[in-house]
C-alpha cells in the first residue's frame, strides 16, 4: 500500500461492506421465504412487483421508509425510540466474528464463537425495552413471554453450538471452519451421531430463539396481534424487522459454519463464499420450512420442552462429545 | 397431565412417535412445494365461468326485431329484495316501455330474483362482473348503460323464462317467445 | 330451564391483585367475525371471560318482517353466511310447514345433497381457520389454511355451476327449490367428493400424531356432560360431549331418514374431541350425498307454481318452529304468519348464538393461548349470533 493506513482502517472499511452486504442480504431473503412459503402452500409468492417479484423488497423498502412514524402518546418516548436501535445493534454485530473466506472477516477474534453467542443473546434488552416502553398490554405480555423463552432457550443453544467447539478445540470460528475442510464427511454434520443430534438440537434451539414457528407465541398473530412491534411503524418497524431477519441470517451463518463446512466445497478456492451463502440459505430454508408446517405450542409447553427435555438432552450429548473427544485422542 | 401434551415426549416410544409426527407433516409441505400452484393468474388470464354464473345485469333487446324487450311491468322492482330497481312506464299503443329504468349495482345482490321474474326474458345477468370503478356513482346504472352491458358481455343462461320452466316444466308445447331450447334447458348448458 | 338451583353459574372474578383486564377486541386476527371478548388475567391464566357480541347485528328479524316469503330466502343466507344453505333451509322449511305445503321428493333430495355440502365446505373452513389460530397466519397453520380453502373452492364450484353464486345462493324456494342439476353436474360432483375424502385422510394424517396440534388440542377447553346438557349447545360441540344427539336423525327432515350414515359421538369433550367429530362428519356428508346421488328420483323441484310475482307465496294463518342440524348446530326458524305475504314474526335461532353462551364455562383455568383455540374449536359465525 502507498499510504500507511492505520489498523484499524481495514477493520472499519470491512466491517461497512459487510453491514451493507447484510441488509441486502436480508431484504433478498424476505422474499426468499415468501416465496419458498408460498409455493408450500400452492400458491405464488410476490409476482407483480419487478419481474417474478424481484423489486418487492425494494417497494417494501421504500413504503416502511415514508410511512408514517407513530408514537403513541402514553408511550415512555426515551425507551420506545431507543429500543428498535438497542434491538438491532447486537442483531448487526454477531457478523463480526463470522469469517466468510479463509482471512476475509472483520474480526476472526480468539474467542469467536463466545462472543457471537453472548451478543446474539443481548437483542433480549431491545426486545424487553420495546414491549414496556409502548404501554400497551399485548406488547407487555409478549415482552414477558420472550423474556421467558429466550432466556430458557439460549442454553441448549449455548450447548448445541459447543458441540463443534469441542470437536474442534477451539473458541475460533476460523479454526472450526478450517477443521471442516478437504472432503465432504469432515463436516461436522457428518459425525457419527453426535452431529446428527447436534445439528437437530442446534435447529430447534434457532428456532426458538428466534421466535419462529412453532415457538414464537411471542408474537403470536392470533393472539398478541404483533406481540411487542404492535405499537411500532414506518422506519422503527423495519429495523426491529431488520434485526430480526439479521439476526435470522446470522445463526444459519453460524449453522452453516459449525455443521455444514462453511466455504467447504468443491471448485476453486475463490468460489469459497459462494458455498457459504448457498448452505445459510439452505439452513434459512430448512427453518423456514418447519417454520410453515407446524402449528405453535404454548408458552407453558415451549418452557417444559426447553427445561424437562431439550437441555438435559443436550447437556448429555455435550458430557459424551467430550468423553468421545478424549477418547479418540487416546486419553484413556 | 392432560393439559402438558408433551409429557409423551418423554418416554423414548414417544419421541419415534412425534419425529414421525414431525417429519410427516413436513413432507406433506415438500410435496407441495413441487406442485404446480393453484393460481390463477388473473387478470392476465380469464377464468372459466360456468354458465349459469350471476354476473353483471343487463336489459336486452328481441333477437329478431331489435326492440327492447322491457315493457316496464315493474315486477323485477318490487321483487327486489334491497329494492335496487326503479322503473318508470311508458306507455304505447301496441305494448308498454320502460321509460326510465335505473339499478343501484352498489347495492345489488346478485340473487337473480329480477331474472326470474320477468316476464319477457328483459333484464339477465352475464357471465362477467368485471365493472369495478372508484367513483361508486359510476355503478347507477341508467338504461343506456344496461342495454350497453348488455351488448358487451357473454349472457349466462339463466333467462327469466327458462328459470320458471325449471321449476314447473310446462305441460304443453313451448310457447312461442321462448326458444326451442327452452324445452330441454339442460342440453344448452354446460357444466363448465 | 334456569331455576335458582342451577349449579352452572359463572361467577365473574374481576377484582384482585396482579389482575390485568386485556381486551381481545373486535378488530383481531383470530375472532371469527367481530367479536369481543373482555379477558381477565392472572399471569398467563384466563380468570373470567365477558363476552360482548352484537357488533354484526343487521335487523334480520325486523327485516324478515318488510320482505316476502318470495324475498327473504335470497336473505336468509347471510346469517350463517358461511354455511348459507342451511340458513336458508330452516325459514323455508318453517313457512312450509305453516302452509302445509309438500315438497316434491327430489326436491328433498336435492336439499340434502346441498346442504351435506355445504357441511363439508363450513368443516373445511373450520378447520383452516381453527389451524391458522393456533399456528398463525405466517406459520403452519396458514398451510393448513390454504390447503382448506384450496379444497373448498372445489365445492363452491360445484356450486357456481349449480346456482351460478358462489357464497350467498338462494337455492331454497318455499315449496321446493329454484335451481335443477345441470347436466354433468352429479359426474362433476362424485369426483369433487371423492378428492376431498382422499385430502381428509391427508389432513387427518398430518394432524392427528403431531405432538404439537395434540399438545395444543388435548384436555383443553373440556365441556363435560352436563355442561353441555345445562346450557344448551348444539351441534358438533354437544356430540363431543358424549350426547348423541342430531336432528337429521332424531328429528328427521327432509327425507334424511332415507340415508344410511351414523351420527358421530365422542366422550372427552375436549377440543380434540370436538375435532374428531368434525373430521368424521366429513366422510357421513360424503356418504349420504353418494347415497343421494345415486336414488335420485326424476320429478319437479317444486311443488309450488315458478316465481312470477312477488307476493305469489301466500301463508294461512299460523305458527311453527323448523330446525335443521347445520354445520354449527340446531339452527331454527320461527315464523308467526298473519296470512299475508310477509310474515308478522320472524325469530332465528342461531346456533352459534347459543353455543357461545358456553364460553364462559369453560375458558376460565386455561392460558391465552388457549382461548383461541377454544374458540376455534366452538366454530362461531357472527352473522348467526348477531343476525
């Protein structure tokens, strides 16, 4: 380079085009699922717009844009505005860790995989502030319910994402990555067992905290209207649903990383990213396809299934990856 | 508990149970996703109407003659249940009009009562309803406006005449204004 | 009758600490209509329901009262509108029975195929929408829905190409009917039918092992035996109660007790239970409109001259009370005739009318969640309660 640029130049510089990249990515994978959605239930997604609807993101865009901002007059003003930003800002920083090629990330950080679980899990604040500060009591009631859910839930998620940590030895996303490389059953999601069960409980786990179908009793339209984004339009709504969807997007990212061989895949080296985004797609599909076949189950129900089955499943399944890792290292 | 329908998730016979459960119902959605959709990408293309569809209302004129076949009896007015129809007479020497005649489409009902029960076949329903306007004033229709419609859309089949010979079939022999159809109303129609 | 040693009181616990009052308003996305219901909180837990209706009231019955026997049929269907048919068929069958007129056997036969119709075509929108509320319009149960709606627009083809409406018909006539099958009609009909038994099975299949729909249908909302006896329900929500009780053959009609079919009962009075009478009310519609199909009798549909005129259709002086078992219950028609063309009273019993009165039994105890389904599974239409 001609100029000396400072260290952390390349940081902020990569770290704008990802954030760019996400938010295109995330308005694009709208409408992928709309689609995919409609065409499980025999019919066509959005058609009108652009050909085959490939311009709806962009109409949805624009209409949240000059929408009108309302605020409701009871609602705590200092809380209510924040909380969309508050909300979003953790759902944008998970991509920080995430390499996307060997060495093309923003910050492949030593304890990746720790610091992206622990940041995806502080969208709860956002979520929190955004059902109190509306004054309202469907937003309120979801609000608790998601506090409830997410807080039972990132456990077993915690768990099922350690999984490969354990297989692999380290916290880094790069290194998991780079253990999966060379063939196809050097993924993780190959492993005899253990990464089938993984993979599953790693799914459910998304899903619930995502608040997708069937646990997202916390927006629940037959019941809670919007749950805690009832009182939200225009702009703030799309950020709360842009944290959302990014929030979406990441954990595939992290799915298709942990189990899935990230850019793993044959061809040139160059065509490493491109894997990667066909396997989060893959992984945004395979929610999105249980997400559209099941009805939800109550929130008494989510919390039994989380606490009576789902973590001490996964608690034994992370006790035996261990004993499995030892053994085959020849500590016994 | 009954209440806790999971409880069965825990016994292992429970958990083959709700994975076959599970990976059911997510099959029956994949095996949707690769049928064809049900669509019917309207308006681009027309769909099929049966022959008997209540569409938009229309007076009609004799096929042989020419002449508007309303005489302005007024009984498709005081048939109309939300009393939609207005009709004004006019009389002449060898047989009566209509000299003004207005329906309120924006609060029609579609029931076909006005059909059945006029007595010269004059106002019908077609096989299209496709009027919609923004400015609802558009949709009181005067006389012109319904003889137009008239000329412009597929009739359906129902005519006043043939909906009282399905309910009592006539003893005798056709009567001249209605059609030879009129006798065997089944064979005109299809069940498209 | 209530006496003051009635054992089936409510008693509404408004007060209380942590009690929070939520309004699932008429605007919502799972009321099936405009309905409002004033939910008391504790927590999670339902502690008093107050049901408030009334929002769709229209004047049916003031109105009957300014409309002929000739008009008001066309009328009639928008009461129950999503099960037209068999509003329309209890105010014909009640002026019909004050003027003692007869109505030709295909005629009957002929009402009882449309109307096991338009049972099936009622139970698959129950079941989509009961499926949407519990799964949610962005979730699995809109699938269900769409599947639902995508078979039912099969019936309402059939019906398209017998009367040409597709919701509000006017089919029923005092004295017979209006509308004849076309030709091909009864072929188009038979495969229609056998495509929606075959996608019965397939709902059937999906729902009936799903841990989810079980965990959320099972034990929930139980009206027991004598609930159900003391309030005075009907229809698919009785019969999940363990009363056998259907006025197609308790009190027949209409030529029903020509056909073979078995009225199904089931004991636990739960949804799910509510649930499976429904799914096998569908396949006892099937049979009887195969059976009817195939002895249909040739003859008129009507035993009364056509339509010419609006006041054609003259009713002595008299009373009665017709009932027939719709989709949601006993639906009744109630007609005070002076002798002229418009009836002097006209009163309907509307089966979701009374069948709502059991919610406020039956939700207190369960979670919010639950009371969707619960309504869900009780099947109102507000065009029926509010009328």
């Amino acid at each position: 380079m001609l100029i000396a640029l400072p260290p952390w130049v390349p940081m902020v510089i990569s770290g704008f085009v990802v954030l760019n990249v996400v938010i295109g990515l995330v308005t694009y994978i709208t409408l992928l699922e709309r689609k995919f959605a409609a065409r499980m239930q025999s019919r066509i997604g959005p058609y009108r717009v652009g050909p085959h609807g490939l311009l709806q993101p962009i109409a949805d865009a624009l209409k949240l844009m000059m929408k009108e901002d309302i605020v409701p007059t009871a609602a705590d003003r200092r809380i209510y505005n924040l909380a969309p930003i508050v909300f979003l800002i953790p759902c944008m920083l998970i991509f920080a860790t995430i390499p996307f090629a060997p060495g093309l990330g923003v910050a492949d950080l030593n304890i990746g995989i720790l610091f992206f679980l622990a940041v995806s899990s502080m969208e709860i604040v956002g979520l929190f502030m955004a059902g109190w500060g509306s004054n309202n009591k469907y937003a309120l009631l979801s609000a608790m319910r998601a506090v409830n859910q997410i807080i039972s839930y990132d456990l077993p998620f915690i768990f099922s994402a350690l999984v490969p940590v354990l297989l692999t030895g380290s916290l880094k996303l790069g290194d998991i990555a780079a253990v999966q490389q060379g063939s196809l059953f050097n993924w993780f999601i190959f492993y005899p067992v253990i990464g089938q069960l993984a993979f599953i409980t790693f799914v459910v786990a998304t899903l619930a905290a995502e608040n997708r179908v069937p646990f997202d009793i916390l927006e629940a339209e037959s019941e809670l209207v919007a749950g805690f984004r009832v009182e939200y339009s225009g702009m703030k709504f799309a950020l709360i649903q842009l944290g959302e969807y990014a929030h979406m997007i990441g954990s595939s990212f992290l799915g298709a990383l942990l189990f899935l061989g990230a850019w793993s895949g044959p061809g040139p080296e160059a065509l490493g990213p491109v894997w990667f985004l066909l396997k989060m797609i893959f992984m945004f599909l395979v929610v999105t396809w249980i997400r559209w076949s099941f009805v939800r189950i109550r929130v008494d129900q989510i919390l039994a299934l989380s606490w009576k089955a789902l973590l001490p499943a996964t608690l034994a399944l992370l006790v035996s990856t261990a004993v499995v890792v030892v053994w085959r290292t020849g500590g016994f | 508990m009954a209440s806790n329908g999971l409880s069965r998730a825990q016994s292992g016979t429970g958990i083959i149970t709700i994975t076959g459960a599970v990976l059911r119902a997510m099959g029956a959605t994949l095996k949707n996703l690769f049928r064809k959709p049900i669509t019917v990408h309207y308006p681009d293309k027309p769909r099929q109407y049966p022959s008997r569809y209540r569409g938009l209302l229309a007076l009609t004129y004799d096929k042989e003659t020419g002449e508007e076949n309303c005489i302005g009896c007024r009984l498709c007015e005081y048939v109309c249940p939300p009393a939609v129809i207005k009709v004004e007479m006019l009389k002449a020497e060898k047989r009566n009009y209509a000299k003004t005649f207005s329906l309120e489409l924006y609060a029609c009902e579609f029931c076909e009562l006005c059909v059945q029960v006029c007595p010269t076949d004059a106002i019908i329903m077609m096989k299209s309803f496709d009027l919609s306007t923004s400015d609802r004033r558009e949709l009181l229709l005067d006389k012109d406006r319904l003889h137009a419609i008239g000329l412009q859309h597929e009739p359906s089949w129902a005519t006043g005449n043939l909906l009282r010979d399905m309910q009592t079939p006539p003893k005798a022999p056709a009567p001249a204004h209605a059609k030879p159809a009129a006798a065997a109303p089944a064979t005109t129609e299809t069940t498209a | 009758m209530l006496d003051q040693n009635t054992t089936t009181r409510v008693e509404m616990d408004w007060s209380g600490p942590e009690r929070l009052q939520m309004n699932m308003g008429p605007q919502h996305p799972s009321a099936h209509g405009v309905f409002r219901a004033i939910v008391t909180l504790e927590g999670e837990t339902v502690v008093a329901v107050d049901a408030v209706i009334g929002y769709l009231h229209r004047c049916h019955e003031k109105l009957s009262e300014t409309l002929t026997y000739a008009q008001y049929p066309s009328i009639a269907s928008k009461t129950d509108y999503v099960a037209a048919m068999t509003s329309e068929f209890a105010y014909v069958m009640a002026a019909e029975e004050i003027g003692k007129f007869e109505v030709p056997k295909r005629a009957q036969y002929l009402r009882v195929i449309v109307a096991e119709l338009q049972r099936i075509a009622s139970h698959l929108l129950w079941l989509g929408t009961w499926c949407m509320d519990m799964g949610g319009a962005l979730g699995g149960g809109a699938t269900i829905f769409l599947y639902c709606i995508r078979e039912r627009e099969l019936i309402l083809d059939l019906f398209e190409a017998l009367v040409g409406a597709r919701l509000l018909y006017g089919f029923f006539q005092v004295g017979g009917t209006r509308y004849d099958i076309p030709d091909g009609w009864a072929q188009k009909c038979r495969e229609t039918i056998a495509v929606i038994e075959s996608r019965v099975d397939e709902y059937e299949q999906m729902l009936e092992d799903n841990a989810f729909f079980l965990a959320r249908a099972r034990g929930v909302g139980v009206v027991s035996r004598e609930l159900a006896q003391d309030v005075g329900i009907a229809g698919p929500l009785l019969r999940g109660s363990g009363i056998d009780y259907d006025l197609r053959r308790n009190a027949p009609y209409s030529s029903y007790q020509d056909f073979d079919f078995t009225v199904p009962t089931e004991k636990d009075g739960d949804c799910y239970a509510r649930y499976k009478v429904r799914m096998q009310e569908f396949r006892q519609a099937v049979a009887i409109i195969r059976q009817a199909l195939d002895k249909l009798p040739a003859g008129p549909i009507s035993s009364r001259p056509a339509l010419k005129s609006v006041a054609q259709i003259r009713i002595p002086k008299g009373e009665a009370y017709a009932r027939v078992e719709g989709p949601r219950g006993e639906v009744g028609s109630y007609i005070i005739s002076d002798g002229s063309a418009k009836p002097y009273r006209m009163k309907w019993r509307g089966a979701s009318f009374s069948n709502l009165a059991i919610l406020p039994h039956i939700i207190p105890g369960h979670k919010v969640a639950d009371v969707v389904a619960i309504m869900g599974s009780v099947d109102p239409v507000f065009g029926e309660v509010d009328r």
